[in-house]
C-alpha cells in the first residue's frame, strides 16, 4: 500500500461538518500510522476495549483523532474502544474509528471510518469512507439519495459476503456459513462489515450477514440503519433483536445488511433455522 497515493475521503458539501471533520481526522491518523509504524507496531494490542476485544495502535491512534473532533464540538462519543463519553450534548457521535482494524495493520487496503449523529436516541446522518480509496456513502433521515441497491430479492445466485464461519454465543457458525454459500451465487470475506454493508447500498453486492456468531456492535451497524434503507435495502438482526441505540457496547447481534426486505429475511431465516 503506497501511502503517498491514498486520496483524500471525498465527502459531499453538504455532510455535517462533525462528521466530516471525523472522518477526515480517521483519514489523517489511519495514513501517519501507515507511514511511520510497521505492520507490528500498528498490531500492538495496547489494552482492552469497551466492546470486550483487544484495542491495537491504529485502532488507538485514529480514535484518538476523531474524540478531539468530538470534543471540539462538544458532543458525546460512543465509540468501539473508549465507549461512551458524555459531553452534556443532545446529540452523541457514534462512530466505528476504524472498521477492518486487522485489515488495516497488516496493510490490507480494506478498512473504514463509520460514523452516524444520533439526536435523542434516533440516526439523523450517517457517513462511511473506505479509508484506502477515499469513497464514501452517506445519508441524512427523510432525504433522498442517489444511490439504490441492486434490488435482489432472493439468495439464489446472489453475491453475498459473510463474516468468516467462527465458533460464537450460539456455536460453531460453520454450518450456517456452508448452507448460505451454498445458495449463493459469489461468496466474499473482507473483514470490514461497514464497508460490505456501504457496498450493499450501492449495488456493488447484494447482501452481508453475520452467520449466526453475534459479532456486531451497534457502532457496527448504525450507520447502514440510514444509508442501506434509504437506498431500498434492509438491515436487521438475524434474531429479531431490535437495533436500538444503546451505551452498551457488549450487546451482540447478527447483522443482516441486504438489498430488499425479502433478502434480508430469507437469509434471517437460514440462519435461524440452521444454527
């Protein structure tokens, strides 16, 4: 990955300006730990997150980055590493600093900042950027966007990307992975759910699910519950567990991130039926 190349993120004019000075801060900390640390330093597990799972540098250093944007502009943060910061605002910045972490560190160039504006408990604009190319996907509550999903309604033939079979809450997700690929058309792992799920708003692909194993947060999640949605999509947990917003990072759910309601449920179903 030849650093020097990376484009800038290319925001809309109109995006909030806290989430674009977050994600342009995300951007900036992601390309100094890509130049001046190796693969092992950007790895170093520093500590514990507040989601449960080990915070490693890269991850540090560009949460690091987007917290000073937060609190520049006095809003709460939920974030995966630090958790919640209350900053007495009605509105709270929950963000994913850098979704494929592991992507990130090894110099795979597939990585993300995500990010929505939550205002008394409800998604009001959301953003994601794939760090490495500076695309970027975005939607604010009630208005139009351009962009659609490719509409798929079926699991017959789709293109699906999945998290990796993984032993979870509910067991060895092996089987689930096997009887969805199996239906499938193209089968994709990419590390990066925000990405996958930026993907699938814009038709690139027609689904992304967890296959059973409860790995998604809701900073995971929340801002595909605008910009999938907005484009015809549909986002769910492949329980039924309602994706509300919540301080409360060790809550887990199977995200479901599809091209339309019937996909969506189709492949909720599998995976309940399976598991």
């Amino acid at each position: 990955m030849t650093v020097t190349a990376l484009p800038e993120p290319a925001l809309p004019a109109d995006l909030n300006p806290i989430l674009a000075e977050a994600c342009r801060a995300a951007s900036t900390a992601a390309r100094h730990a890509w130049s001046a640390l190796d693969r092992q330093a950007r790895a170093e597990e520093v500590r514990m997150g507040a989601d449960g799972t080990p915070t490693m540098r890269i991850d540090e250093l560009v949460e690091d980055a987007i917290v000073a944007v937060a609190e520049a502009h006095r809003i709460n943060v939920l974030s995966e590493e630090v958790g919640f910061l209350d900053h007495g605002s009605a509105r709270t910045l929950v963000v994913d600093p850098l979704d494929g972490s592991a992507n990130a560190a090894a110099g795979v160039p597939l990585s993300c900042f995500s990010g929505a504006l939550v205002a008394d408990g409800t998604p009001v604009e959301a953003l994601t950027c794939w760090l490495e190319t500076g695309r970027s996907i975005s939607a604010r509550a009630g208005v139009p966007v351009t962009y659609r999903t490719s509409g798929r309604t079926a699991l017959a033939g789709s293109a699906l990307s999945m998290l990796r079979p993984k032993v979870g809450a509910r067991g060895d997700t092996t089987g689930v992975w096997t009887a969805l690929s199996g239906r499938a058309g193209r089968v994709r792992i990419l590390s990066t759910s925000c990405l996958e799920s930026m993907l699938v708003a814009d038709g690139s692909i027609d689904a992304f699910a967890d296959p059973g194993s409860d790995t998604h947060r809701l900073v995971d999640l929340i801002a595909a519950q605008l910009i999938v949605p907005a484009a015809g999509g549909h986002v769910c947990d492949a329980f039924g567990r309602d994706l509300d917003f919540s301080h409360d990072l060790t809550r887990r759910y199977s995200g479901v991130v599809a091209a339309s309601r019937d996909l969506a449920e189709e492949i909720g179903a599998l995976i309940t039926a399976t598991i």
